[in-house]
C-alpha cells in the first residue's frame, strides 16, 4: 500500500492516525506533522524538503589538513 493510500484513509476516517503511522513504520509524533503538512500544502507537503538542496562543500584547505592532523596526534 503507497503512503498516499495510508494517508487518504487517515483522512477519511477509515482507519486512525496512529494506525497510519504504524503502517507507514514512523512514528506518531512523525505522522501529526506529516498530517499538519499534508492539510497545510497537500500532497507537496510530503516531499522530502531537503532534496534539490546542493551540498554544503568543505573548504579545500581544511580537507587537505586532515590527514596530517590524524597523523600527527596518532602517530605510532
């Protein structure tokens, strides 16, 4: 079953909210704000928000330090 499905029934009063969630495998906090979402912007509320995001890179010089850091502190 999609979670679409799982929420659609939710929402109809099929099934309850917790029960949801138990089907979903989240937890019950997870599931109210997934439901607060899903009331506030639909089914775009569910979409995960970090994707489309670009990763944080580290700056070079501190990437490079690293190797002598470690090698410094545990040498052997």
């Amino acid at each position: 079953m999609k979670v679409q499905e799982v929420i659609l029934r939710a929402m109809a009063k099929k099934i309850t909210w917790w029960q949801a969630a138990e089907i979903i495998g989240i937890s019950d906090r997870h599931m109210r704000r997934w439901r607060e979402r899903y009331e506030e912007f639909g089914y775009d509320g569910l979409f995960d928000r970090r994707r489309g995001k670009p990763l944080q890179a580290s700056p070079h010089g501190l990437v490079e330090q690293i190797p002598g850091l470690s090698r410094e502190k545990y040498s052997i």
